[in-house]
C-alpha cells in the first residue's frame, strides 16, 4: 500500500531516535575503551627501615581495569627478583592507590632492591627498581654488663654501617658511605676521587674519567674530566632514576622512561634513538656505545660496532636475536653482555681475550658487571659464587678464597670489587694506583647514636639501654644492653663532718655508692636505738657523697646515722 507524505514523515521521525540511541551506545563504548588501559604504576621509598625488617611502598593506578599488583625483590646483586610479595587487588578504579607490603627476617646490613609489577587484561607493567639497606649497630663493652650502683659508665655503640654501594672506575673506586657522603681512592686523575658533597645520591656511575651520581629529587651531579662537555649535565636530564658514565659521554634514564644522552657523539653514542626514548627500565655505557633495556625485555643498543671490521666496529651494537627475556644489560669497551631472565647469559662483540665465551659454569647467574675500558666479564650466581672469564693480566677475572658469600659486583679497568654478606669490601686484581685493597674506615661515618635507659639513678636490678641508629637512606637500626647493676656492701668504719649554722646541723660522709642510709635523732643517749624516732634518709648529691641536715633548736641532741636492716 502507498503511503501518505504524512505516513512517511512519521515512518522516517520514528527512525531517528533509534540512529540516535545507537550513536550514544557507541559512544559510551568507544568513551572506555579511550579510558581502559594497561596500569600505571609507580615505585616509592621503602619505610619502616630496621636492621631485620622494611615497608615496600608503591602507587597502581587500575585505570578502570579490574587489576593485580604485588613486589618483586632481592638482595642488591640480583637482577633477577627471586622474591614477591602476595598479590593484592588494586580493583578497577581511575585513580592510583597506595600498595604496601612488609618484609621481615631480612639480612641485617645487606642492601636490597624491589620494584612493584602489576597486571589487568590489557597489559602487565613493571616499575623502575628502587635500593634499600638494613644497619647494624656494635656494642662497645660487654653485653650483658655487669656494673656496681653508682659507678656504671655507659660504654655506648657504634653503627655498623658499611658503604652502601661501591662502583670500580678505570684506575680508581667510589663509594657511597651510610651517611650519604661520598668517598673515592685510587688514581686521581682529572679530580675523580674530589667528590663533592651531595644529598640522598640513589644512583653511582664511574667510567674511566668522570663520575655520574643520580639523586633522589631526579637530578644528576656530574665531576672529573669535563672533555667533550660530558659531565655538563643538559637540562632535559632532569627526573632521572639512573645514570650512565661512558668513555668520553654519559647517559641517563628519566622516569617517563626516555634516555638522554651528552658529551662525545664521534660513534653516535649519545645520539639517543627513537627505540630508547620511551618504555626503557635500565641502561649501560661503554667506551663508545650504548645500551638500554626495554619493558619487554627487548634491548636497544647504538654508537659504535653497529658495522663489523673499521676501527671499533666489532658488531658490539648488533644485538643478537638470541638477546630476549633480558633483565640486566652492561656495555664494555667493545663487548655488550645482558643477563636473561632464566639466567643464562649472553656476550657479543670483540672476541679478544675469549671474552665472548661464556663459561658453562655461569649458570643461574643473578647479576652480571662489564668494565667500561677493559675485555673482562663477571657474573654472580645466586649461590654467592663470582664467575669471571676474558682478560687476567692482574688476576682480575679469578676468585679468591675471600670472595665467598658476595652479593654485590662492579668491575674497574683491570681491578674487581665486591660486597660481602657481610656488608664488607673486598677486591683483587690490578693495585698500581691504590684501587686495592679499599681503604679501612670505610665503616667510619657520622652518624649519632641515641641512647635510652630503664636505669633509675641508684638502685640495684636488672635494667635494659636501648640504641638507635638512623642512616642517610632512612634505614634504622637499634639493639639492646643488659646491665645487672649491684650494690656495692658499705664500708666501715662510717667518719661524719659535722657542720651548724644558724641552728641547721649538716652531717656529711663519704661511703659506698648507693647506700641506703637513715638519720635517727634523739635527745637521751641512754635509750635504746630502735627506739629513736627516724628523722629521714641521707640523701646521695654525688655516687657516695651523702649529706643529711636538720633544723635543731635544743641546746643537746643526738643522731644516729643506720643502715636498712636497722
């Protein structure tokens, strides 16, 4: 049947709604999948620093995606994170929440590093990993202390607070003290042991002339050799979580993940490509290339050895295919060596020195060091044990009966430096110009310890002083005394001095300390001495030197001066 123009005009309004409805549906669609993404997350300090125990801290922004997260952490060597904390759920807000978890039974004095991973149906995200360390504190005297009442003399305590982090250069060491300050020794060519004083340094980097130090506002502090501008810091090198000092260049690694580069570009080692500008977690700086690696553990690498055969072309930036599932990268003099996520690690570039033959020991390898301006490789297992392989001209590559327990790596130019569990320092191979051994008050800092006493001024008992100790990274560390304080027995005979003014008599006498002694009076001498009325304790001014006075207004009295058991 055909229509009236009136029908059709009510056929064609009657569609419009219906368009409209499915243009505001599509909208809301395409509105959340505009909002929905992959979590953003970001790593904060650790809190709650003790020698034993630390709070992990991050925020997780959800962005609208029902979301996980939880801690990945170990001790300061391992690239790996053997350890992770429970995962929590975030839920699938538009706004960051706070994530925390505590870990306890931790290693005292032993450096630490986490980072915080979560995960929805759009994506799984890691953070940049952030270092915290525990302190110990020393007793000076014994533990528990016997002391005599009144005479007991706080020995006090001392922070066993070794460095926390120490880098190898060239010919020399840096060291980050546990007060913060900075120590170097060595060779010290164009100022590099003339280490300025810096606040709350999270990052160190030594090459084989200049230094690189990253703080905890994201700024970087640059000395030594300033050829090739490479220790003018740029601008653009700000909110930086990582340095990179290369041959005559460095680099570093701002937290939006961007790589900055500045100094000598001859290989194009700091002309930062567009593969590094974004979603990078760690970077390495050899003597005249770079590497960065990615969040997917991919690695980006550039400057010199992008070609093999000219002159410092040995295809060190080359990566190889095999080079996947990367958590760890160094960049040597010619070499480039990364750490894989099952262990196993790879070396590629210059083959002198056998340096690109991994041994078949390096297995479940935890973390991996590479000098800057030599041909030699180390690599920590997660037994504690130090493999090295390629140039031994100073024994550098061996492991000394010391170097047992390590759990922190660096390579200098021809010398190796560790940490122990310990937290001590060690170190071999070349020593011609003071790099070994690391100097003895490495432990030496300035850092106060407070102390706290149960311990009433003079009584005898069993009484508990407490000390604490805070370092520059915000760890806390305190430990307890028992002191068993006793009364020392009085002496006898007891001499008085006898001293009245203005009808006021003062006994004074010297005795044992912490002595109760009371003062009997009485004006008949004859009456037996427990029936004299008690007029009141001596009183003890200084450990035993006891006073006691009274106002008398007869022209005879008598005192008596008596022990408790009176």
């Amino acid at each position: 049947m055909e229509k009236s123009p009136k029908d059709l005009a009510q056929t064609r309004n009657s569609k419009f709604p219906t368009r409209t409805l499915l243009i505001a549906c599509l909208g809301c669609l395409l509105s959340h999948a505009a909002h929905a993404a992959a979590p953003v997350v970001a790593i904060l300090p650790a809190s709650g620093l003790t020698n034993v125990s630390a709070t992990l801290n991050a925020s997780v922004n959800p962005v609208a995606t029902s979301t996980v997260a939880w801690f990945e952490w170990d001790v300061t060597a391992a690239a790996i994170f053997r350890q992770r904390t429970t995962p929590q759920s975030i839920g699938s807000g538009n706004t960051a929440v706070v994530l925390s978890a505590t870990l306890t039974n931790l290693l005292p004095g032993i450096g630490y590093h986490y980072r915080v991973v979560a995960s929805n149906s759009l994506g799984l995200v890691s953070s940049r990993d952030v270092f915290f360390r525990g302190m110990t504190i020393a007793l000076a005297g014994a533990n528990p202390l016997n002391a005599a009442c009144g005479e007991f003399v706080d020995p006090g305590a001392l922070p066993n607070a070794l460095p926390t982090r120490v880098v190898g250069g060239s010919q020399y060491c840096i060291a980050q003290k546990a007060d913060g300050s900075l120590v170097g020794w060595g060779r010290n060519h164009s100022g590099v042991l003339n280490c300025p004083v810096l606040a709350n340094v999270v990052g160190l980097s030594s090459a084989s002339l200049h230094n690189l130090a990253v703080l905890a506002n994201g700024s970087v502090a640059a000395w030594g050799d300033s050829a090739y501008g490479k220790t003018t810091v740029p601008a653009l090198a700000s909110g930086c979580v990582a340095v990179a000092a290369g041959g005559d260049f460095s680099i570093a690694l701002r937290s939006d993940g961007r790589v900055v580069g500045w100094g000598d570009n001859t290989w194009g080692q700091r002309q930062v490509p567009a593969a590094a500008q974004s979603g990078v977690v760690a970077i390495s700086a050899g003597a005249w290339h770079s590497l960065a690696l990615k969040t997917n553990g991919t690695v980006v690498a550039w400057g010199a050895g992008t070609t093999i055969g000219a002159y410092h072309e040995y295809g060190q930036s080359i990566v190889p295919p095999e080079a996947t599932n990367v958590v760890a990268v160094a960049a040597g003099a010619q070499n480039s060596m990364v750490l894989r996520a099952d262990g196993s690690v790879l070396v590629w570039g210059q083959s002198c020195c056998g340096i690109t033959t991994v041994p078949p020991e390096a297995t479940n390898i935890v973390g991996i060091a590479l000098a800057v301006n030599s041909t030699y490789c180390l690599a920590l297992r997660t037994d504690g044990k130090l493999i090295g392989w390629g140039d031994s001209s100073f024994g550098q590559t061996g492991t000394p009966a010391e170097a047992t327990n390590v759990v922190a790596i660096a390579a200098g130019g021809l010398h190796t430096i560790v940490t122990r569990a310990d937290g001590s320092i060690f170190g071999w191979g070349d020593s011609s110009f003071g790099q070994l051994p690391p100097p003895a008050d490495l432990a030496s800092n300035t850092l106060p310890v407070s102390s706290s006493s149960t311990m009433p001024p003079s009584m005898s008992g069993t009484y508990e002083i407490t000390y604490s100790v805070t370092g520059a990274d915000g760890a806390n560390a305190t430990t307890n005394r028992v002191v068993q304080v006793t009364n020392l027995p009085p002496s006898s005979p007891l001499t008085l001095r006898v001293d009245s003014t203005n009808n006021t008599l003062r006994l004074v006498f010297t005795n044992s300390p912490c002595v109760t002694f009371t003062v009997l009076g009485s004006t008949n001498l004859s009456i037996p001495a427990g029936d004299w009325p008690v007029l009141g304790p001596a009183v003890e001014i200084s450990p035993g030197q006891y006073e006691f006075s009274s106002v008398f207004s007869r022209p005879e009295y008598y005192y008596r001066v008596v022990l408790p058991a009176f």
